[in-house]
C-alpha cells in the first residue's frame, strides 16, 4: 500500500470508532428514554407495567442479537468485515430515524408498540453483526505490543454514545416544557441519527480491508461455513463457551448495571430527580473513560487475565453493597451526590478492568479463519440475553418481590458464576499472533 500502516490505523480506529459510536448512540437512546417511551408507547393505566413493557422492549433488541451475529459474522468470516460494516450501519441508522418518526399509543393504540418491537429487532440485528466484527477488525490492525490500549478505545464508545443521548435528552428536557417534551422533543435524538448515519457511511467507504482477511483470501484459506468449523472444532467452541459465561457475560453485566439501569433505578426507585440522575450518570460515564484506557494499558503490561478476573470478582462483591449505599444516600430531601458518585465509581472500575482488555481479547482467543463468528456469537448472545435482559429482569424481580433490591441479586450471582468460571479456565493470549 502506498500509506503508511501508522496511517492507515488511525483511519482505521477513526472509522470503525465512529460506527460504532452511532452504533451504540442509536441502541441505547432506547434505554435512556425507558421511562418516557413506557408512558408513550403503552396503557398508561399502570406506570410501572409500562416501565416494565419499556424494558421489555429494550431487551428484545438484545436478544436477537445472536441472530444478526450468527448472519453477518458468517458473511464477514466468508467476504470481509468492510462490506458487513456499511450494511449494519445503513440498518442501525434507518431503523432508529424511523422510531423518530412513530406515532404513539394515543395515535394508533396497540400498533405503536408493535412498530416499536419490530424496529428495535432491526437494531439488534446491526448490532448483533457490529458488535464483535468491530472488535476483531480493529484488533487485526492493532500493533502487536499495544492491542490492549490500542482497542481498548473501541471500548468507550458504549459510554460514549450513552454519554451523548443522556447530554442531549437532559439538554431538550431543559430547553423544552414538560408537556413540549412529550409531544415531540424525545424524537430529536432518534431522528439526529440521520445525521451521523451519513458521517458514518461516507468513513467507512474509506475503510481498508483487514491485513489477516487480505492474506487469507490470497492464499485461498477463507472459511466457506464459518459457524459450522467453529462447532466442529473442539478448542474453538470450548473458547466460544468461555467467552459466553465469563468474559462476555461479565462485562456486559457490569455495564448494563452500571451504565443503564442505575438510571432507572435512581429515578423509579431512588426517587431521585431525572436531572440529578442524569448528573451522576454523565460523572459515572466519564470517569469510564481514563479507567478503561488505564486498563487496556495494564492488560498489555501484565496480561489480559488479571485485569479481568480482578473486574468480575470487584463487580460480583461489590454490585450488592453499591445498590444498598444508592438507596440509603439517595433518601431524604438532600441526596447525598458525593457518597452517590463514589459508589457509582467502584463500578465504574469493575467495569474498566473487564472492558479495557476485552476487545484485543474476543479477537486473541480465535483462529483468523472463523474470528468473526466465534466472536460475535457468544459475544452477543451473552451480552444480549445475560447483560440486555438484566434491566428488565433486575426490574422485574424487583417488583414481584417487593423489595427493591431483591433483583440485584441476579447481576451478583452471574458475576460470581463468571468470576470462578474465569479462575479456572479463562487463558492468558496477549499479544498472540492473530494470523495463527
């Protein structure tokens, strides 16, 4: 090529960044307007149901993740990551500007909610394929000695997106009356999607192919049923099944817990005031920022498999007593920010010490030949339906129970599970040829 490599890998980190930035913006405006879209889209006879139907809806996009991972991670195993990515992006950015665009229960009754289930499949489908082939497309061009803090940038921007939809949501809701804000001003973040889907595409048309993928498809070694090998293949799936119960299904708990329902249960049961939350959520996100890059860092320095177990354990002891010290802080007429924004901290670090070297790890567990789908498919179905159905089912227990954390109990049994599973089994691949 006639670019440098130092070139061509900050194109690379650029593009496939952003993507998934808007790749994460557009799933999780979902999950930042539960609360209004469960009153917009549903009965409003019982709040609380409609909370619950709101994240109901949330986690079907989570579940057929593993549909649009088993799709796309075939196809980019069999024809190259660069044209997978611009068909999730296009599929992600048109199905969120068309929830913009819905109209509500109040306009066409049980028709809204339906539209909204069947786009919110649409996007966990993109993101199915998205999430994973990201990871191992940038992993692949990583250099060797710095993958960890290299792609542990693709890391952040989960959070980042977050960051962005609550900024804005808290800004409208400033800007806006109530009532305005209701009526049309909690389309603005879905339909601004239009905006950054066209940034989006024209980075991704710039993007190269994959130097592993290149030297596969030279020397005629391409998988022709990708999924198939990686079921045959003793080690393979043996790592497949790690990736699900541990590292996957850890860090995804720790971040839907951290980043996405401590919103909903500082407002619904804190009590706590949607700007305020929305305060301690942005402290929370930011400080992800340095801590997952810290960590990528310390993963190329000490390894991947400290970091990581050091996260699942601090989240499985900590996730408990954090929720607890919301609660007790929160109460009364002067909520406690200081001993708030600490305990959202401790998770915050567990969740930096998984995320920071997770994504050079998804891709150094592999063979190059079925990467992208022994990636994708348990990453997602882990994140999915262990971390994306935790909001509702954390909700959930929650209410059937009567006690408002009996549902943390589940996010700290699975860390637990994940944490031993690590102990025993989770080896250490860092820095690992990616072409063997």
């Amino acid at each position: 090529m006639s670019q440098e490599p130092s070139t061509i890998q900050k194109k690379v980190v650029i593009a496939a960044c952003f993507g998934t930035f808007l790749e994460w913006y557009d799933f999780l405006t979902f999950a930042s307007l539960a609360t209004w879209l469960g009153t917009l889209f549903f009965p409003s006879e019982n709040p609380t149901a409609g909370l619950l139907a709101s994240l109901a809806t949330f986690g079907i996009g989570m579940i057929v993740r593993p549909v649009g991972a088993a799709l796309f991670g075939s196809l980019g195993d069999r024809h190259g990551r660069r044209t997978i990515f611009l068909v999730t992006i296009i599929l992600m950015g048109g199905a969120t500007f068309c929830v913009g665009l819905l109209p509500t229960y109040a306009d066409i009754g049980l028709l809204a909610p339906l539209l909204l289930v069947c786009l919110r499949m649409l996007q966990g489908l993109s993101v199915g394929g998205e999430i994973g082939g990201a990871a191992v497309y940038l992993t692949e061009h990583a250099p060797s000695r710095r993958r960890g803090l290299y792609t542990s940038v693709l890391q952040l921007m989960g959070p980042l997106g977050m960051l962005v939809s609550s900024l804005q949501i808290l800004a409208l809701q400033t800007w806006l009356s109530a009532a305005d804000f209701m009526a049309w001003g909690w389309r603005v973040p879905f339909l601004i999607s239009a905006l950054l889907l066209a940034i989006s595409i024209k980075s991704r048309l710039n993007l190269h192919e994959s130097p592993v993928f290149r030297r596969l498809r030279e020397q005629n070694a391409l998988a022709s049923t990708p999924l198939r090998e990686c079921f045959t293949d003793r080690q393979t799936l043996a790592r497949m099944a790690l990736l699900f119960s541990c590292v996957s299904a850890g860090g995804s708990l720790l971040f839907f817990s951290s980043q996405v329902y401590t919103g909903v249960f500082l407002k619904t049961v804190a009590g706590l005031s949607p700007g305020l939350t929305g305060e301690l959520q942005t402290f929370s996100t930011l400080c992800l920022f340095p801590l997952t890059l810290a960590c990528g860092w310390l993963s190329d320095r000490i390894g991947r498999r400290p970091v990581l177990l050091a996260g699942l354990l601090l989240g499985a002891v900590a996730i408990f007593p954090v929720f607890y010290g919301l609660l007790h802080f929160a109460s009364g007429p002067q909520p406690d920010r200081v001993a708030l924004g600490a305990l959202l901290l401790v998770l915050v670090i567990a969740l930096a010490a998984i995320t920071g070297p997770q994504t050079a790890t998804l891709a150094e567990l592999f063979p190059p030949r079925t990467r992208y789908s022994a990636v994708a498919l348990p990453h997602n179905l882990a994140a999915g339906w262990i971390g994306g159905m935790s909001p509702f089912v954390v909700t959930w227990l929650s209410t059937a129970s009567g006690e408002p954390l009996a549902g943390v109990a589940y996010p700290a049994i699975m860390l637990a599970l994940s944490g031993t599973i690590g102990l025993l089994f989770l080896p250490e691949v860092a820095n690992r040829p990616l072409d063997q």
